[in-house]
C-alpha cells in the first residue's frame, strides 16, 4: 500500500525529525534539490479555500523541479456533479503521481487515501487536522528556538474548529516537557476528544483560560489562531467572538518575555495588530516561508527520492 499522510501521527517522531532536518538543508542547498522531481507531479485537489497552503505546495514541487495540475475550487471541479471523493481519486490517480487535497469535510482525504494508488497528503480536512501546518509549525519552532521539547506553548483563539490547533497539539504531545496554556472563549474550547485522546493519554501539563494577558509573561511560544468564521452555524454568535482576543504591541512590550516568537498560520483577521509585524518577537511570515520547505522535504519522502 502506498504510503499517505492524513494525520501528523501518521508519521513517527524520528521521521518528522528527519524531515525538518532535511528541510533544513534545502534551505541551506536549494540547487541541490531543483531537479529532484523531475517528471513528477503533484495534483492540488482543493475542495475549500486556500492561498498559503495551496501555493506553497505548488511552489515547492516547482522547486523540486516537477509539475502541479489541478483545481483551486470545488465549484469549477465534478464535485458540482455529485462526484464522490473516491471516484476523483481514482481518476487523478491516473494523472499525478501524489494528491494534496483539502476538503471541508472532516475525513474526506482520509477516504481519498483509501481509495488511492498515489500517497495522499491532507493539506486541510473541515475543523479536524491539518498535518502539513503543523510541519511547517515544527520548522518554524526548532529553527527559532533550537528544540522541540522543554517550552510552555499558549494557543489562543479558536481552539475547537481551528485545525491547526489540533495537529500541532498531537505532535507536541510527543516531545519531552511541554506545557500547553489553552486560552480561548468558553464557546470555542479545546474539543473533549483532545483533550482525552492526547493530552490527558499522553499525561501532558495543560490549563485552560480566558485571559491572554494573564498568562503572556509565562509563554515561550504563541500561537494565536483566527476565528474560524466557515465553521459557525450562526453569524451573530460568530460576530459576537471575532475580535475575543487582539495582540497589540503594547501588549507584548508590557507582558511578554523578551525571546517569545508569535505565531499564526495565517490568514489573520483582527486577531494580531498589524503593528506587531515588525517586533522581533513576530515569526508568522516567516513560518509561511518555512511551509514551503516542509512541503518539499514531505513530498520527496512521499515519492521516495533523494537528492543524492
Ligand atoms: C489555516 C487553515 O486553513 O486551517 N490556514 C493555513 O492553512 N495556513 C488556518 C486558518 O484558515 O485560519
């Protein structure tokens, strides 16, 4: 069976380490890799939204020196004459030699993997999971603060819908001496089944709160999140918690400490103020920079290729 990545626990702590560390290379050696993919190509079968997570898949198979086809919009594919999943898989399977796919249904690059004889990466399934954000979280970490282990993290937003938030949750819990502070409004928790499933199994120190300011002074990383707007049933309720929790730099200059590196995936509404970009302490560009490098290192261990 072809190897897919649906969840980041479908890859081991070693290989995740193995694949930061390659992409550390790359971006030390980028000729090194231009040519690795060669005739290969990757197939962008999105299903919902995306700008980063779509381009820098496409631009890091350009890179590799390969070809991208695909769609960026479910109304323009058959999914608007009631294709199932499977089906377009099988079809692209024909096509491209890897998938990625995001859908705004929880599970559905799951079913697409089960259906595949290419790997299939998850690049965004509903409010589940979203593995490849969370490598380019992990590059992001270790390139700025040296490790993966021994620092107190803080999520900040929108913790139940926000994907990103559950991955990198999953991956942590693997590495020694985390602690996790989970800051959110009482409607937009953590879900129960993270909770149980990862942190409590895994005996990770964690608190919940409402105060962001409260907490920031004990934070080494922060990863503030957006209000998942696509995932309310409700307007109002979604227009009620939007602006929960906004950064400013005045904020960060009166609590934080001197070497906390800010994160987000992007994209950002209200949550940061834009007048915390240029602070040292803000690594969200940069950490979109790093998606393009993790995308690379993860679709040539995908298609099994080195550049030696
Ligand atoms: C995130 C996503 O799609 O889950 N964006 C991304 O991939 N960089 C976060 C978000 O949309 O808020």
């Amino acid at each position: 069976m072809v190897r897919s990545v649906i969840s980041i626990l479908d890859l081991s702590v070693e290989e995740i380490n193995k694949l930061l560390d390659r992409a550390d290379d790359i971006i030390a050696n980028p000729a090194k890799y231009s040519e690795v993919c060669r005739g290969k190509k990757l197939a962008t079968l999105f299903f919902e939204p995306s700008t980063r997570t779509r381009l820098s898949f496409e631009a890091a198979m350009y890179e590799l020196g390969g070809h991208v086809l695909g769609f960026s919009d479910a109304g323009s594919s058959s999914a608007t004459k009631g294709e199932s999943v499977a089906d377009t898989t099988k079809m692209v399977s024909c096509y491209a030699d890897i998938i990625a796919m995001r859908h705004p249904k929880e599970g559905a690059p799951l079913v697409s993997s089960m259906h595949s004889s290419i790997p299939v990466i998850n690049a965004g399934d509903g409010g589940h999971n979203h593995p490849t954000q969370t490598l380019t979280d992990l590059l992001t970490i270790r390139r700025k603060k040296g490790r993966l282990n021994n620092f107190t993290i803080g999520f900040c937003g929108d913790l139940k819908f926000g994907r990103t938030v559950h991955s990198l949750i999953q991956a942590l819990s693997r590495y020694a001496g985390i602690k996790i502070v989970l800051i959110s409004p009482d409607e937009l928790k953590l879900p129960s089944y993270v909770k149980k499933d990862v942190l409590q199994k895994q005996g990770i120190e964690y608190v919940q709160t409402t105060d962001l300011e409260e907490v920031l002074p004990e934070l080494d990383v922060l990863y503030m999140t957006r209000v998942q707007k696509e995932r309310f049933l409700s307007e109002e309720e979604y227009i009620r918690l939007r602006d929960s929790y906004i950064l400013t730099r005045a904020k960060l200059v009166k609590n934080a400490k001197e070497d906390l590196i800010v994160l987000h995936p992007l994209p950002r509404v209200n949550e940061i103020s834009t007048d915390v970009d240029d602070d040292p302490r803000a690594c969200y560009f940069e950490q979109a920079l790093c998606g393009k490098y993790v995308r690379m290192s993860l679709i040539m261990e995908l298609l099994g290729l080195n550049a030696d």
